[in-house]
C-alpha cells in the first residue's frame, strides 16, 4: 500500500534560490551541489531543473554521474568524492565532462597506471584544516605539476578545499583555511573552488572562480541563527501527511509510547499518517510545530513508525483526510531540525525516496 504522506517540490523555489547564490557570488561560476538524491529532493528532477541555471553540478560519486548522463543531463559534473578504482575512472572519462576529484596519494596512483578512452579534467583537493579528505597544502604545487603531467589528465587540475566552520561566520577557523589554501596555491594556475552555502552568502573572500552551493538551494538557512526566509531562499520542499482519526480527550489522559504527554485539560487531537519510517524525526519533542488549517499546532507525545499526534483544540472542524505541513512552505524545515536537534540537511535528506514526490513549478 502506498503511504499518503507527500512532498511536494516546488521547482521555481530551486532556481529562485539558485539566483539568490548567483547574485551573492557574482563573479562565480556556479557548481550546484546535487549529491545524496539532492538532498532528498531527487537528483534527476532537480538536475533537470536547474541545467540552464548553474553552470555544473557537484556528486559524490561516478555512479551518480551515469544517472544524469542517461537522463540526459549533459553539464559538467564534478565528483567530489572522486573514484574508487580504474573502472569507474575509465566511467568517468566514457560519459564524457565527468570531472574527479583527487583527495588522496592513493587515487594519484591510480589514475597514473589507468588505461582511459579519453583524458579526464580533474580538481585537487586540499585539507586546509577540516581534516576529513584532502591532500596536504605543502604538496599542493608539486602535486599539481605531477598530475597535469600525466596523460590521462586534461589541462591544468583544479585547486579545491571545503570549509569546516563557514556556517558560524564569526569563527577564526574560516579564515585561517584561506590563508592557507592561498599560501599554498599563490603560483599555481587552476580554477579554484572553496565557497558552500554558508560561505557564499557570508565570505566574499571565499568565493573564487566556482562556488558549491548545496543546501541554500533547497531553501533551508546554511547560517546557524539566521532564517532563511531573510537570506532570500524559499523552501522547495513541503512534507505533509493526511489526518487519519480525531479524538477528544480528558484531562489525565496520556498519548502514546511512554505515555511521555499528559493532557493537563481536554485536548482535541488528531492523528497524522507520518512517522518516522517516512523521514520525519523521531526525537522531535512534544511542542515540535506542524502547521494545520493554516495554523501552527503541536506535537503531542512520541513519534511513531508511521503516525504522529497533534493537538488541534483551538483549529475548529479538523477532520480525516485534512492534509496537515510537517515541514516547508509557512513552517521552515529549520524550525523542525533544530527542535529535533538536528540540522536541516538530515531530515531533508531522510524523507528522500519515502515519499511520494510530486514536482511542480
Ligand atoms: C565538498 C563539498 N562542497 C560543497 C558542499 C555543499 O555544502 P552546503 O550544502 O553546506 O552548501 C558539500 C556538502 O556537503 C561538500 O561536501
């Protein structure tokens, strides 16, 4: 049986936002970040949504790429989490403007002994400080001239590195990765790419010749404290499930698993088909809004696998079938998130192919 909860994606909403990114990074070239389904909003869609607006588009991996070059999305693609083996090099350079990224010693190697149909663009990717993927900063140049050396490469690599603190901008550690990816970079030629979201909207410093906006573009506020509303982005998804029963009930009367909520006075609750098996958070605490009749409600007690309660007492006449907003447009996926205590990215993400998704726009 198909479960009735939804999202509904609103396709202007994404390249609303996109032009949002454009105009804070004006001289950037833009490389949309579609990796993980597109944050839960399907990649296809949102890929062929957004092919004349961004310039090329960020995956994490070539399997990725195989899909949009099927659907017939033919920008440049950029792989952020590179390639595993000479197989999926030899992929990449097949499909034709697949662009890996080189983070490790051990992927130079395996390019360098690569058998490939055709030489492939790649970028270098620099740890500058969040220590996750990158390769050091003092190697940067003779890695460079090493790798544009070789005959399986096209041009000149570009230079990358991601930040690790960009969406508190007041930190020191922001700063402190540019100065030394520049250090690191000052003779070299190459395109460079540093900027996220958070960086495009606070750090002109960081945006360079492309910029990797991934969750502005979703609507969501990539800055801790700041809505997204007031950043200029619109939601593009908006989760929403029906009502599936109406209850009265008594003051003393506890709901749900743990009896975790007791009604203080009569409540009117009603029961919604979303539960955590679709996506939506289980640690989100009583109080937690959903918006119903065009009215902000609470949660009421645990969430379950597929329903959660909501007390309706002042929303007059709610009934079964009523669709009621878990997240999106009129209730921001941020208020969700940091109720849950999670960020946006994740539930995002986790409703992403549980959900009926209805694209309009
Ligand atoms: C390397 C890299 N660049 C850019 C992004 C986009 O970041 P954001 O969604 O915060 O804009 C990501 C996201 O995880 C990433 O891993």
């Amino acid at each position: 049986m198909r479960r009735a909860a939804r999202a509904r994606i609103d396709l202007s909403a994404l390249r609303h936002n996109l032009r949002t990114a454009r105009r804070a990074a004006p001289r950037s070239r833009v490389m949309a970040v579609i990796k993980a389904e597109a944050y839960g909003h399907g990649m296809v869609a949102v890929a062929r949504a957004l092919a004349a607006e961004a310039d090329a588009f960020a995956l994490s991996c070539i399997d990725e790429a195989r899909v949009l070059r099927e659907a017939g999305v033919m920008l440049p693609l950029v792989v952020l989490q590179g390639f595993r083996d000479a197989g999926q090099l030899i992929e990449a350079a097949r499909l034709g403007d697949v662009q890996p990224v080189i983070h490790s010693a051990g992927q130079l190697d395996v390019l360098a002994s690569a058998a490939l149909p055709a030489p492939l663009r790649v970028w270098l990717k620099l740890d500058t400080g969040m220590h996750r993927l990158g390769l050091p900063p003092a190697e940067a140049a003779a890695l460079q001239k090493r790798v544009a050396a070789l005959p399986q490469v096209a041009g000149v690599p570009g230079l990358m590195t991601h930040l690790a603190c960009a969406d508190e901008p007041e930190r020191p550690e922001t700063n402190a990765q540019l100065q030394v990816f520049d250090a690191a970079t000052a003779d070299l030629s190459g395109e460079r790419s540093i900027a996220n979201s958070a960086a495009v909207l606070r750090m002109p410093a960081a945006c360079r010749d492309w910029v990797r906006p991934g969750i502005m573009l979703y609507g969501a506020s990539p800055l801790v404290g700041e809505q997204a509303q007031s950043l200029d982005l619109k939601p593009v998804m908006t989760v929403s499930a029906p009502v599936v029963a109406v209850k009265r009930l008594a003051a003393g009367d506890a709901v749900g698993y743990g009896g975790s909520y007791v009604c203080k006075s009569p409540r009117t609750m009603a029961v919604v088909a979303m539960g955590y098996g679709d996506g939506y958070p289980r640690h989100a605490p009583s109080g937690t809004p959903v918006r119903v009749r065009g009215r902000r409600c609470e949660l009421m007690g645990r969430v379950s696998m597929d329903m959660l309660c909501v007390d309706v007492t002042e929303v007059p006449g709610v009934a079964p079938g009523d669709a009621v907003t878990l997240w999106g447009e009129g209730l921001p996926v941020d208020e969700i998130a940091a109720a849950a205590g999670t960020i946006s990215y994740e539930l995002l993400c986790n409703v992403g192919g549980r959900l009926r998704m209805e694209y309009g726009g």
